[in-house]
C-alpha cells in the first residue's frame, strides 16, 4: 500500500511539471523559424517583444494575432516608436499601401493618385494625374527664362518724375494644353527704377527760353557803334 501511494505520488508530480513547462513561453532559440529576432516568443503568439530597433508587427490569423519583429512594417501600415516597444500600426485610409501617419498617406494602391497625403480615384478640380500623384498645372509645366525689363514708367509717363517701376515675365518653357494655361498665368516681377526727371520736350522749351533770354540782352545792351552827323550847309535840299 505505500509503494502505491509512492508511485501515484511521483506520476502526479511529473504531469504537474511537464503542464508548467508547455505553459511557459518560449525562448526565440526553441522555434527559430516563428520566434526570429524576438526577445520573447510565445508558440501560440509568436514574438511578444521585440528589441529596441525593430517593430512589432501583430499579423490576425484567425481569432487571434501572431507577432513578428521586423526592421520595416510592411505596405499599409507605419512605424510608431515608443518608449517600452515599437509597433506597427494600420493606415487609416484603406486605399493607402504606405503612410507616414495614420492619416498621412506617402503611397497609394494601384488606381489611386496620391495629392496632400490623401488617395483619390479621380484628381480634385485644378490638378491632373501624372504618374502616381496628382499635381496643380503649374507643377506640370516649369517656367523659362525670364525675359526682357519694360520700359521704367510712372502711371504711363516715362519722364518727368524720379522714380517708377518696370516689369519682366516668364513664360512657360513649352507649350502646354489648354486646360493647364489658364492654371498657369505667366509669372511677373517688377522692381523700382529711376526716370528721366526732365522729358525731352522740356529740354526743346527751356533751350528755346534760353535764346529768348540771349536775344533779349542783345537788343537791351547799348551799341558801341559811332554815327557822323552831316553838316547842315553840306545836306541837300529838296527844290
């Protein structure tokens, strides 16, 4: 009777010790193929923790989550750091295959364009597709040269003030269509500039003035020439 009770006594033990062993989690070194760069693994689970580079990307598989740790999380979701573990988290938006925040897209599925961090199967009003984004006219179309300064004025006079102002424009490197010229008015610039003071008309009156003046001085200055008079008994008389 007691080399029974022994005997159950040791079966029982060693079925306690093999459940609490099964319970506990696993090191990464016990399945390397589901607990790779983890810091703690779990059969059922996968990694629990990660370390301190990488991200915990929780993979649903059925009812439940499996973990990996990863150096970059994968399309659709982003990186966000924190100060026990960092996670990755879901894109908001489900046309996003990549996102800087959750509500920040940096890349769109396939028949998505991409404008301001938003996905758009059609392009707002005022921008058009090319290649994955949406972009404004502008953008589409880059500026030429600028070209020549205009004559420097002042409210349409080009003299007789001191200062003004002059403009120059750029245009369009190439021609573009129609519908993207209207978005894309030619860009002006204009700075100050100085101005004749006197308009060449002024310089014909105040020459003119001036040899009115000189004649003027002429005819008030006295003459220096001498006159002889004729004796009286010399002139002749009319008969």
């Amino acid at each position: 009777m007691p080399l029974r009770l022994f005997a159950l006594l040791i079966l029982v033990c060693n079925s306690f010790m093999l459940s609490s062993t099964t319970r506990k989690p696993r090191a990464a070194k016990d399945n390397p193929q589901d607990c790779k760069n983890c810091l703690e693994c779990s059969k059922e689970n996968g990694c629990l923790r990660c370390p301190e580079k990488l991200f915990l990307f929780l993979e649903r598989q059925g009812m439940s989550h499996h973990g990996s740790c990863l150096h970059s999380c994968p399309a659709g979701h982003f990186g966000m750091r924190g100060k026990d573990m960092n996670r990755c988290m879901k894109c908001k938006a489900q046309e996003c295959e990549g996102c800087f925040s959750k509500d920040f897209c940096t890349k769109c599925k396939a028949g998505f364009q991409l404008f301001k961090g938003k996905c758009f199967s059609n392009c707002p009003e005022g921008t058009f597709p090319h290649l994955t984004d949406c972009i404004e006219g502008c953008l589409f179309s880059p500026f030429g040269y600028w070209g020549e300064w205009s004559l420097c004025q002042h409210n349409g006079l080009s003299c007789g003030v001191r200062w003004g102002h002059q403009t120059r424009t750029r245009v369009l490197s190439w021609k573009v269509p129609e519908e993207l010229s209207s978005l894309c008015p030619p860009s002006k610039e204009s700075r100050r500039c100085r101005m004749k003071k006197r308009c060449p008309k002024d310089k014909r009156e105040s020459g003119r003035r001036g040899e009115r003046k000189k004649a003027q001085k002429h005819l008030r200055r006295p003459s220096n020439r001498t006159t002889t008079e004729v004796p009286w008994s010399t002139r002749t008389h009319p008969r």
